[in-house]
C-alpha cells in the first residue's frame, strides 16, 4: 500500500494515533494518550483511525490512510464532519506480509475532505494483489472518472438500524433521513428497508473472528520480538481479547464464520 502510494506522488510524513492493535471505536491509547476532536476538544475523535481522522477534518492534510474492520474509517469520518469509504474486500492491497487482515474484516483506505479526493486516492492503489482471497469485479473507468459519469435513476435503500446491540443516536438518524430526503428531491427512487439483523448472535460471531484474531496477533508479536507476553506489555482490552480469542476453538471460529457468511447470503 505505501509503495503505491509513494509511486503515485504522495510523500508520507508521520503516523497519526490509533488505539492498540486497532481494537477500539475510540483513539485513546495508553502509550500515546487520547486523540480529541478537532470540533471540540471535549470530544472524542472516534477510531480507530481517530488520529487520521483528525489530521484531515483540522486541515493538516487533504486525506490519510486508515484501516476499517468494524467502522475504523467510518467512525472517524462522521466524528470529524469528513468523509470515509470502506472499500470492498480486495479492492486495496494488504500485503505483503498479509493475504487479508482480521479475517477479510479489515480493509484499507483513507479519510478524506472530499469525496473526489477519496476517489482519486483509490485509483493510486486499487488494484489485486495475485495472493489475495478476493478479487472483487473490475471497473471499466477510474473511480474519478465515475464521479463525472451521469448515473441516472437510481434504486435506493436505506435504514437506520443498528448492526448490534445498541442505540442509534438521534442525530444518527436524522442525518440518514436527511440523505434519503436529499436522494428523493434528486429523482432517485428510495424505499427504507430494515436489514433484520439478529444482532446478539452478528454480535457473538463477529466478536469471536475478532478474540481469535487478537490472539493471533499477539502471538506474532510474541515470534517478532522474542519477548513472551504478560498482562503488563498490553493495555487490560487488548490483552482481555486475547484471552478470550484463545478459549475459542477451530470449531467456534469456523462456526462464527459460516454464521457471518450466511449473512451475507441472506442480506
């Protein structure tokens, strides 16, 4: 991902904050401290992908990379008043030390000002890597060229339903509401669809693939850095993960995953 970028031009100048390992919604590490909102420094800049988030909605730079395996760009971008796209599996590369992150969860892309410039940006580094799992459907165009494209009527679904078990904020709400209201007014055809989730049970799914894989990681870092890992070397979350990622068995991780995919299926 890097070597493409530097060949399309970019210049990389500094990492931004995450949380460890990436695991949380939030960008408040232990070994960094908290990443704020540039809105309102009483707030948080959401994550994890909050410090890339936060450099492009305060103006440091017009887009930076992130990482979204449960929302990791998304969160951000809404936190910030910016834009985030998570791309489909396979459309940005992840190796070479990888064939897919988080199980095929985690894409990478970037937090922009504009939803030209995160186009423009997925056109410098789209493209499959020959190890990868997933080689999504080609496009006949550039991504920039697309948003030049006169796309007629289109067919639209919406919902405001929560993946999980939670509470979808009121502004939350209003603001899909406001799309669809927006989407309407400009000829498309637009029909509010609940998804019908059985959130406990995506819940449990998606949170065993991601135990399991927390586990995974810190046993990697275990074989990097030839230190064995104790609860002191990781915040309590991250190593709480791995705990439970390590009473998972092949069973409850290959069970999870058909659950997830029988979702796909179903949706």
């Amino acid at each position: 991902l890097v070597r493409r970028y530097r060949e399309a031009g970019l210049v990389v100048f500094g990492k931004t904050n995450t949380p460890e390992l990436g695991l949380h919604p939030v960008t408040e590490p232990a070994r960094f401290g908290p990443t704020r909102n540039p809105w309102d420094l009483t707030r948080t800049s959401g994550g994890s992908s909050g410090g890339a988030g936060a450099a492009v909605a305060s103006g440091v730079v017009p887009f930076a990379q992130g990482g979204d395996g449960g929302g990791s760009i998304r969160i951000p971008a809404a936190c910030g008043g910016v834009f985030g796209l998570k791309p489909t599996r396979g459309r940005t590369p992840v190796g070479p030390d990888a064939s897919e992150q988080w199980s095929g969860f985690a894409i990478q892309h970037v937090i922009s000002r504009s939803v030209r410039d995160s186009a423009a940006a997925l056109d410098a580094v789209a493209g499959v890597e020959p190890w990868a799992p997933y080689h999504p459907p080609a496009i006949a165009e550039t991504f920039l060229e697309a948003l030049r494209t006169p796309i007629g009527r289109l067919r639209v679904a919406f919902h405001t339903e929560p993946a999980m078990p939670a509470t979808v904020h009121a502004d939350c709400v209003a603001a899909a509401r406001e799309v669809a209201e927006l989407l309407v007014e400009l000829g498309h055809e637009v029909e509010e669809v609940p998804p019908g989730h059985d959130r406990q049970a995506l819940a449990e799914a998606f949170f065993t693939v991601l135990s399991a894989n927390t586990a995974a990681e810190i046993d990697a870092l275990e074989a990097k850095t030839g230190r064995r890992p104790r609860p002191e070397h990781f915040e309590a979350t991250t190593w709480l993960s791995g705990l439970i990622g390590r009473r998972v068995s092949g069973g409850d991780f290959v069970t999870a995953m058909r659950r997830l995919q029988a979702e796909t299926r179903r949706l």
